[in-house]
C-alpha cells in the first residue's frame, strides 16, 4: 500500500505494519485523474522508491529511474486504477466528533479510520476524548445501541466513564464502530489538503438476521389413510330358505351329506361304478 504521510511523504508498507491510523483514499478508476494526484506528491526519491517498490510486488521487476519518469507514473496511476495497488493516507488531527442520530450507521467502511491494532485504537482515543463535546457523541453512540440492538449487530458495553478507552478501543480496531471522513471532502481529496478533518461516528451495518434463527423442524409425516371398508358381499338372488324343511327337501340334503343315491338314475349309476 502506498501510505500518504501527513506532509505529503510516501512509502509503500503493509497496512498491518502501520503503527498509526489511516483511511483508505477513493481514487477510483480513471488512470488520468489518479496520475494527476501522483504528479502533485513531491517528486522525491521517496516516492520513486515507494512506487517501484509498490510495482515490483505486482509487476515484477522495474528499473530505477534517475528521476521520475512518466512511464512510472503511468504505471503506478494503472495498479492504483486496477484495484492491485490501494493508498491511504496517515489520519490528521480531528477537529470535532459528532454522531448523528438520524444518520447512524454506514453500509461499508470505505471512508472509516483503519486501525491495525486495539493499542493504537487506544492511544488514537486519549487524544480524541480531550475535544470538545467528543465524549458526548461517543455516550449518544453507546446509547443508540443499546436502545437499537440492529445498529451494533451484538451486545455493546455499557458505557464506563472510568475505562472508556479500553471499551471503546475494541469496537473502533474491530470496525463495528466507525470514525468516518465526511463525504465532503470529495473522493479525490488534494495531498496537500486540510491537515485536519471533523469525523463523524457510525455503526457498521451487517448483512442478514442479527440472531441466528433456526431451521423450522420438518412437518410430522402424514399418517396413511385409513383403507376403504371392504364392500358388503353382493346380495343373494336366491330366496331365503323356509322356517321348516319338507321330508322330500329332507331325504334330499341327507342324500348330499352321505352319498346315498336319490333317484333311480342315481341308483343305476351308483351301482354300475361298484
């Protein structure tokens, strides 16, 4: 990353080396505009070395140039324009601290503070605490959250104005509370611009339900039907038998029951199988 300092110096560090609060500049990507703010840095020896240095951790190797070159330029304004290559810029002394209950959070982070570490959150802060009316925006923060549990995602401390620093200081290095550049000064702000800024404090907003919802159970399995009831046989066609059987219906059911022949035919064919 390319690091503006707060007199126009530059060097090329990891953000996670820095030892002091920074915030990202939103040069966009239009590669003339981005070598117009290169060019107006001080053509130093600095500023070669950080921009070849920034160069050959993307592009390979790169040539030392006497001077700064325009080819130089042109390539460092591309990296920064193609997103490979990010500046920031070394926070400035504040001015004033606000928070705006009709406006208290932000959906991104893009003009927040970075701070690479709680420590420097924490020594950020005891300078930040002695403005005027800086303590009162950070209760009305605290306050807005505790009111609205949405606004901080999860359970914020409750405000202890004995150890305000150590509860303040996580939230601001973990970027659930932001201290953000006002969008008026522009997202191609000059290097040599005000060398302090008002700073507005915000919520960071979060995506998706604040408490995790479980899954509904699966509905019970539907109990199978119960089966037709079988249809009643069909009705005999034949008429009901009477209340008292004759003796020839009599000789005729002993017959079937015994096999004793009951006719003369039956008696012939009875005797002609013995």
């Amino acid at each position: 990353m390319l690091l503006v300092g707060p007199h126009r110096s530059v060097q090329s560090l990891r953000p996670a080396a820095l030892t002091v609060p920074f915030v990202y500049e939103r040069l966009g990507a239009n590669v003339q505009a981005i070598r117009a703010f290169l060019s107006r840095l001080p053509a130093s020896t600095w500023l070669t070395q950080a921009l070849e240095q920034e160069l050959t951790g993307h592009i390979g190797s790169v040539p030392l140039h006497a001077g700064l070159g325009n080819d130089l330029l042109e390539a460092a304004a591309s990296g920064i324009a193609g997103g490979s290559i990010a500046v920031g810029r070394v926070v400035p002394k504040a001015t004033t601290v606000r928070f705006d209950r009709t406006n208290p959070s932000a959906r991104n982070r893009f003009s927040a503070l970075v701070f690479p570490s709680r420590d420097i959150a924490a020594h950020f802060l005891r300078d930040l605490l002695r403005l005027p009316g800086a303590i009162e925006a950070f209760q009305q923060a605290v306050a807005a959250a505790a009111e609205n549990r949405s606004l901080a995602q999860t359970a914020v401390p409750a405000w202890d104005p004995v150890n305000t620093v150590q509860v303040l200081a996580p939230l601001l290095a973990g970027h659930r509370l932001l201290l953000v550049r006002p969008a008026s000064y522009g997202r191609h702000p000059s290097p040599g611009g005000a060398i302090t800024w008002p700073l507005q404090l915000q919520w960071l907003e979060h995506n998706g339900p604040l408490i995790g919802v479980a899954a509904a159970p699966p509905a019970p399995a539907a109990a199978p039907a119960a089966a037709p009831p079988s249809e009643a046989p069909p009705a005999s066609v034949l008429p009901d038998p009477p209340a008292e059987v004759s003796p020839q219906a009599q000789t005729l059911i002993d017959a079937a029951q015994d096999g004793t022949p009951f006719c003369e035919e039956c008696a012939r064919a009875a005797a002609a199988n013995v």
